[in-house]
C-alpha cells in the first residue's frame, strides 16, 4: 500500500505516449457507435416508409371496397379508370377511380379526391369461384426502393 501512494505521489502527470494512447481508444469507441447509430437511424427510417406505404395502400384499397360493396354497377372505362355506380334513394352517383401519374383519383361529379400517391399499380379484377361474384381490388405503392401491396376480396351487396 505504502509503495502504490509513493509511486501515485512521485507523477506529476501523463505523458505524451499515454495520451495519443487514450485519444485513439477514445476514438475507435466513437467511430463504433457513430456507425452503430447511423446503421440503427437507417433501418428506423426504411421500417417507417414501408409502414408508410402499407398504411396507406390499405387505406386507399378500403375507400374503393367501401364504395363498391354498395355498388349496383362496377365497369370499366375506355381510359382504363373504373366506374363505381351506387344508387341512394333512387340517386344514382357515380364514382371514378382512375391513375393520374402516380395518384390514385376518385372522382364524384366535378369534386376530386386524391386518395394516395406514389401508386405503382392499381387494377379492379373480376373474381368468380363457384356461385360466388366478387371484385379483387389491388394496389401497390413504391417509394425509393420500398414496395408494399394491399388487395381485398370485395362483393358487391345489390
């Protein structure tokens, strides 16, 4: 004990050896973290656009299904856009759903809805099994190099 407070007594300080020696340590732990926390910061942001897409594929595909289960008429239209007629109180409203660049668009009367963007392919596919009608709605959206896809099985109420 006695030789450790003599020893610990006679430095006056670190030389310069140990302090290259300290920074360099110092260094290499921060250079692990740093990537550790960009590797991290990176996975975070790509799960967060991939949620992004799937959120709002999902949402995108709900709002047609929704419009189509009460649906008397559901056709295609020249321009490849599809036609959605519900009748209400004897009121017919039809509702377009149609690509614009990558924008999903429904259109009832003159008022224009973008339901999502980013919009890879969307398509409205007759399904028939059986007795049983139904429409397979379908839309993929991609953003950089994300892509997520949401389909539903919808039949019509009539």
């Amino acid at each position: 004990m006695c030789h450790i407070r003599q020893f610990l007594q006679n430095r006056k300080g670190m030389t310069l050896v140990e302090v290259m020696v300290v920074i360099v340590v110092v260094g290499i732990i921060i250079a692990g973290a740093s990537s550790l926390m960009t590797a991290a910061n990176s996975s975070f942001r790509a799960i967060s656009v991939r949620a992004d897409l799937s959120r709002r594929a999902r949402a995108a595909v709900e709002v047609v299904a929704s419009r189509m289960r009460d649906a008397s008429i559901v056709e295609q239209q020249l321009s490849g856009a599809w036609k959605v007629t519900v009748f209400r109180s004897g009121v017919g409203y039809d509702y377009l759903f149609s690509l614009s660049g990558d924008d999903l668009l429904m259109t009832l009367g003159s008022d224009v809805t973008v339901l999502t963007s980013d919009v890879a392919s969307f398509s409205i596919v007759p399904f028939v099994s059986g007795a049983t009608f139904a429409y397979q709605v379908s839309v993929r959206l991609e953003s950089g190099s994300a892509s997520r896809e949401c389909s539903i099985l919808v039949s019509l109420r009539r």
